[in-house]
C-alpha cells in the first residue's frame, strides 16, 4: 500500500466518494459476446477506454462498503487490507492517462492483469476479518441481532467482485493471439459440462486422495456431445466446490466403516430454459436447521479452517465455509441458481441451474 500525506488521503478520499456516488454501467453478455468476437485493434481501444472509466466506479464503491461496516468489521486489520488494494487499483486507475492508441491500450492491459493480481486474495483476507470479528463477538452463538447485514454486505461484495473480473477478464482474454476455436475472451461458445465435471472431479478426487489417503469414486451421466455457451471458469470452480464438499462428506461418514464408501453421481440435463446439473451423494446429508447456515459467511463446516495470517494458498477439503455462497453468487451471476436439499441420515442432493448464456439480455451486476 502507497503511504499518503495527511492532504493526499484527504484528496484521494474525496476523490473515492465522487466516483463511488457515479452510476455503473451494466453490460449484457450478448453485447460482450458480439463485441469480443472481433477483437479489432478498434474495439480494444473502445474496450479499454470503457474500462478506464467504469472500473474506478465499481472500485470505488467498494472502497465506500468497506469503510462502513457495522460491528467494528471495517476496523479489522484485515478488511483493512483488502480496502487498501481497492484504494491502490483506484488511484492506478485514475492516474493512468487517456487511451488513444494501441501502445496506450497494451499499456492499460498490463495495468488491470497488475489489478486482477492484487485482488487474488480477496476472498480469503475478508474471511480472515469476519473470523477476526467472530472471535471478538465471542463466537457463533452470542451474535448480536442485526449480523444478518454483514452477510448481506458480503454477498453484495462478492457479487461485485465477480463482475469486476469478468470485465478485466474479458479484456484480457480478447489479447490471446492464438485463441481456441469457439471461445470469445472468457466465453466458450460449446462448453462441455460433461467435460468440466470430469475434469473438477479429478481436481477434488486428488485433493481428498492426499488429505484422507483414499477418495470415494464419482460417476457421471449424461451426453458427451452437448455442449452450451458458458464462461469454463465459473463452471469449473462451482462444480470443484460442490464435488469436493460430497467427496468430504462421504469419506467422513465411511472413513472408518467396514462398509464401501458409495459414491457420488453427477447428472448433466439439457432443458428447454436452464442446463442443470445435479451432484448427489450419499454423505448422511445436513440437518434441517443447518440448511439455512450453508449459504451464510458466518458459519464453516470446518474447525480449524486453515489460518490465511501467513501465505497458506494451498486449498483444503474445508476452509470457510464460503465455497457454497460463492458458488451460488456464480451461479446468479448469470441468472442461474443453486439449490442444496439435504436427507438428513442419507446424503444431499445440490443442483446448479445455469442460464443458457447466448439468450441473456440482462445487463451484468
């Protein structure tokens, strides 16, 4: 973080309110989908000029949220942190010059991929703040009424933050000077969900093998050839997260059973309006009370989830709890949805309906 002089923090706060009250400009995904498809050396720079203005908005805004949290939360010295990268990405923002020319939008690129790198761990220093917070309050069960608007906050924050990377993404992306065939920044035209759940069940599956010594099996159903306009690496972290969660619940529950571990089935349908894809496993479910905890960032399954104070990148079988959430922001993201319905004493069942992207008129968060 770049230390300010006492009038140059005054001036870059006032500067952040400014931005911040601005209006944000959605973009809908059919227009990122027809304006990627020709990459011209024109529509970089009608790209880059696009972002130069509209990011220091939702920059800022972020900035704002994260200075007035309630229960102390924006005094952590976590969240701290993270409101110092979104400073520093705003002020890289508007001191970069106007974008005339090919040299200017190269140069733009490589400013927002710094950007994009900064904010990688944004995710993991905010749950370091609510833990950091949860242990102020004294735990789960003495949370004062009113909590419910820090989830809420961090829903609307993460939101945000996918849509920020998404457009940088994109961006970025369009430079790839050999793309592959059918894909259009971060947009694959014919994506194989069959494809993507083999290959996030062998990411999970290696995860669980070396945290637990063995890995229940994974079986999917569906057709090999269907394939359905969709950005890879959304669906990808959203069926790692959800293969994960069934392979841990169901190793847990048979770790130390005479009996086979079952395992876990993924079903790929292809509807009229949504592709959906079900991950059923039979890891003795939630119970009913607990159902309504899996979406919240207060709560984690895990009991030490693992502490992000040194640089511990590694992913676990059980972190924060925040996997869920996130994957169902994803999911919505697009106009999808996840649903998790849990048998307690039998297994859960999560479905993840996601909107078939090329017919979405809806402007992006």
């Amino acid at each position: 973080m770049m230390a300010y002089s006492e009038p140059a923090a005054r001036a870059v706060a006032e500067e952040v309110a400014r931005w911040g009250g601005m209006r944000q400009t959605g973009v809908t995904l059919r227009y990122m989908m027809e304006f990627g498809a020709r990459p011209t050396e024109r529509n970089l720079l009608r790209s880059a000029q696009f972002l130069r203005r509209e990011l220091p908005i939702r920059i800022a805004r972020r900035a704002l949220d994260l200075d007035s949290l309630p229960f102390g939360l924006s005094t952590k010295p976590a969240i701290l942190k993270v409101r110092d990268w979104y400073l520093d990405s705003f002020r890289d923002l508007r001191c970069f010059p106007e974008v005339r020319n090919r040299d200017d939008e190269l140069a733009f690129t490589e400013m927002i991929k710094m950007i994009r790198v900064r904010h990688n761990n944004v995710v993991p220093t905010m749950a370091l703040g609510v833990r950091q917070l949860k242990k102020d309050l004294g735990g789960t069960k003495a949370f004062p009424p009113g909590i419910d608007e820090i989830h809420q906050f961090l829903d609307r924050f993460y939101m945000s933050r996918i849509g920020i990377r998404m457009l940088i993404g994109q961006h970025v992306a369009l430079h790839e000077p050999d793309p592959e065939p059918g894909v259009i920044g971060l947009i694959s035209k014919r994506l194989s969900p069959m494809l993507v759940a083999q290959h996030a069940t062998e990411d999970a599956r290696a995860i669980c093998m070396r945290e637990y010594g063995s890995a229940p099996d994974v079986n999917i159903y569906g057709d090999p050839d269907f394939t359905f306009p969709y950005v890879k690496l959304h669906l990808q972290l959203m069926m790692f997260e959800l293969v994960k969660n069934s392979l841990r619940a169901v190793q847990e529950r048979y770790m130390n059973s005479d009996k086979h571990a079952p395992p876990v089935r993924i079903i790929v349908a292809d509807g009229a309006e949504d592709v959906t894809i079900k991950i059923s496993d039979e890891g003795g479910g939630i119970p009913r009370s607990g159902l309504s905890r899996i979406f919240t960032y207060l709560y984690s399954t895990a009991e030490n989830p693992p502490d992000l104070d040194g640089r511990n990148e590694g992913v676990t079988m059980a972190g924060y709890g925040y996997g869920i959430p996130i994957s169902r922001l994803y999911a919505r993201y697009f106009g999808g949805d996840l649903q998790i319905i849990s048998m307690e004493g039998y297994g859960t069942d999560a479905y993840l309906h996601l909107s078939r992207l090329g017919d979405s008129e809806e402007p992006l968060h």
